[in-house]
C-alpha cells in the first residue's frame, strides 16, 4: 500500500481507503465478516476507513469504533459524516441551511459519531449533504469554526452531491474545507474541470468516492442483474439506467489490457491523478480487499491508456433514481 498527502490535513492516508456504506445498509451485509474485513483492511495498510452516522443508524461508525478498540497500537483515520435533520438526499438550495444542519444538530451527532467511534477527536467530519447556497451562511460559518476551536474535529469536510462536483467551489473559497469527497472515477470526470484545480490552489484535499460506479465498473453486472427492493442499488440500477451502464461498461472491457482487471483498471485510473488524496471502496469479500489493494502496489496507468479512458467520460444529470 502506498500512502499520500490529504491536502493541508497533515495526514497520510493509505491510497486505498475502506468505505462502510455497504457494511451499515447494503443487503447481505453481516457484522461478523464486516469485521473480519475491517480487521484485514488494517493489517494489509489500510489507514483509512470512511462511514457515516447514516450508514444504519451509527452502525458503521461502531463497526469502526470496534475496530479502533481491538487495534489501540494502530493509527487509524476516522472519516464520517452528520446526517441533514430534513433527511433529504440531495441537498438543493430550496432547502434552508437552518432546517438541514442547524447548529445543535451538528453538535448532537458529532458527539454520538465521536461515541460509537470511540474518539475524543474525529480526523475528518463531514457534512452529508451540501449546497453551494449556504456558503456564506453565519450559522455554517460559525460551526465550522466552533468544531475545531473545541477539539470536536481535527479537519471539516463536505460530501458532494452526485453529478454536482462543481456545487462545493463557494464553501471551498471560504477557506474553512479541508477536505472534499466527490464522485470520481471513468465515467464520472467533470471533477477535473472546476473543482480539482479550485483544490490544488487552496490544499484541499480531495477523497474520491464511488470509484467501481456504485458497483458497475466491477464488470459483473447484466442486464438481468436485479437487487433486493431493500437494496439501494435496485433503483440506481432500474430501468432507466442499467442497459445505458451495461453498454459502457462492456465498451470499456475491450480496452482492458491484458493481465489486467476491469475493477483494476478504474481504481488505478483514479490513483493516476496524483491529487487524489485516497479513493473510497466498499469491501466486506476478503479477496476483494486483496485484489483493490494492489491496484496501489501497481502504480499509475500508462498514459496513452489514460487518453483513451478520458474519452469514456460520461456526463450525467440528476435524476429521481440517482440519489
């Protein structure tokens, strides 16, 4: 495993880092090889595992917690998120910046984030949802500021909305973000545009979710692929987007070169910008932490292959079914 630089963060952060969504509210998901997967995602160089309060009710963020308990020699990156007290997904800027995250909202779960954690201080504390109309704000202002002159945090984040990478750069500009999380990976390009350059000016540093397209880059899907109703991805791969996905995805497994995976070639894809601090992937199958883990060890892919892949972006709007 190879590590990098999370922006001003001071922190060194494993390239490969360990998301927990799946763990708190996909189907199949089972504690017991949860932690056995958490436990080999640490012991393989893993440094930095990303969960969220509503991933199952603060079950990810005690799954970490746990982990955190049984390792106390380790030096393990906390990364989760406040939920919205409106619970809506996305955010959008009909929603009033009080009614999402007033300030005893912010303070309520960050102290039951840094319970189940285990902490005294949480690395890296996002909130879920954002939109750029409430940057300038006095009350988000004020908590920011408030979370890191009282220890609560050591960093402040926003998690950006799907497809709305560019729907950060005012909060950014206040100079209160440290870090941001975003959609990133073949499909999902427009990063690169706005929002990356915006980063590397203000050294933010940047955490790239949804590397394998909540799934589809791992090249398994077919158009008969179907997923619990419980299951989230049973709407965001219904009818009006897998056959579209299936399409891109078969196109790009005849470029994949030999020797190599198509789940390999999207996370190197990623790694291969160099201001990617790490990218986030779900893992509760042990084989699947030893396969993406060495996408790290492989370096980043060559360039000509990097031209072809930037041809494959696919630039999507928001629809009902994508959040």
């Amino acid at each position: 495993m190879n590590y990098r630089r999370l922006g001003r963060t001071g922190f060194e952060v494993s390239e490969i880092g360990h998301g927990l969504w799946g763990m708190g509210l996909w189907s199949g998901s089972d504690d017991k090889e949860s932690k056995t997967a958490l436990q080999l995602s640490l012991d393989s160089g893993c440094n930095f595992f990303d969960s969220a309060w509503a991933y199952g009710d603060g079950r990810s963020d005690s799954l970490l917690g746990e982990l955190i308990r049984n390792n106390p020699d380790k030096r393990i990156l906390t990364s989760s998120k406040i939920p919205p007290k409106n619970m809506k997904w996305p955010a959008s800027s009909t929603d009033k910046y009080e009614d999402v995250y007033p300030l005893d909202h912010v303070l309520k779960y960050t102290e039951l984030i840094k319970k189940a954690l285990g902490v005294e201080s949480i690395d890296v504390l996002h909130l879920h949802v954002w939109d750029d109309s409430w940057a300038d704000n006095s009350v988000f202002l004020k908590t920011a500021q408030k979370l890191k002159d009282e220890g609560l945090i050591r960093t402040f984040a926003i998690s950006l909305n799907r497809w709305e990478p560019e729907n950060g750069i005012e909060a950014i500009k206040t100079g209160l973000i440290d870090v941001v999380q975003v959609i990133y990976n073949i499909f999902d390009q427009a990063p690169e545009d706005k929002l990356f350059p915006l980063c590397k000016k203000m050294d933010v540093g940047i955490i790239a979710r949804v590397p394998l397209d909540e799934g589809s880059l791992g090249g398994k899907l077919t158009i008969n692929t179907k997923f619990p109703p419980s299951d989230w991805r049973a709407k965001y791969f219904g009818p009006e987007n897998l056959s579209k996905t299936i399409e891109r995805v078969e196109n790009l497994k005849s470029i994949v070169p030999n020797g190599m995976t198509l789940p390999e070639m999207a996370l190197r894809f990623i790694l291969t910008n160099k201001q990617v601090g790490t990218t986030i992937i779900g893992m509760r199958k042990l084989e699947h932490i030893k396969s993406n883990f060495s996408a790290s060890d492989k370096g980043p892919l060559d360039a000509n292959l990097i031209e072809i892949l930037h041809n494959h972006r696919w630039d999507r709007k928001v629809k009902s079914w994508s959040n």
